[in-house]
C-alpha cells in the first residue's frame, strides 16, 4: 500500500513559487525523487491562487516516508519553508489494494 500526501504550501508575495523554483533549481527536489522508496514529488500550482503551492509526494510505504522525515535533507527543507515564509495544510491517501474501483471511469 502507498501513501501519497498532499501538501499545500501558503505563503505571501510569490514565495510558495519561489520555494518551489529553489527546491528544483537546487537539486533538493531532485535527491528527494531519488530516495528509496519514492514514487513521486511533484509542484503543482492552482489555478486562480497565485499564493499556494501543491507538493504531491507518494512514497512506497511508512517505513519509506518515515526514513524520508529522518533524512538530512528535511533540515534543508525546513530551512526554505523558514526562509520563505510558508505555513502549510495536508492531506494523507493511502493506495487501495486490488483494482482500482474508479477505472471504468477513466478515460485513457
């Protein structure tokens, strides 16, 4: 089972963007994608909301997302939310096993 997390960062003047660009621009987004166990770590932003910042960030397991929380780079992170000035909102999915219940409504 996977768990992916949706995390939303708030900020003033431009600087959940300018997170997101120096988190890519400094290769932090980068060493994060290739941590064992990581499926995914992507920025999105919304549209209409200048000021926020989507992070999806879905890992193989708990003991891949905890071993991540550890990991030297989160003080590195940390530092930017700081630097940035960002508060932060979550939301927590994990995977369901077996078929995917909403397929028959995809369309491919």
């Amino acid at each position: 089972m996977s768990i992916s997390v949706n995390l939303y960062y708030h900020g003033t003047d431009g600087n959940a963007g300018k997170f997101a660009r120096e988190m890519e621009e400094s290769g932090l987004a980068d060493a994060i994608r290739s941590e064992e166990g990581n499926l995914r770590y992507e920025y999105f932003q919304p549209i209409g909301d200048s000021e926020t910042v989507l992070l999806i960030d879905s890992w193989r397991d708990q003991a891949a997302l905890d071993a991540h929380h550890a990991s030297p780079m989160m003080r590195e992170l940390a530092r930017l939310r700081e630097q940035y000035d960002l508060h932060m909102t979550a939301e927590r999915y994990a995977s369901m096993d077996g078929p995917d219940a909403d397929e028959r409504f995809l369309r491919k």
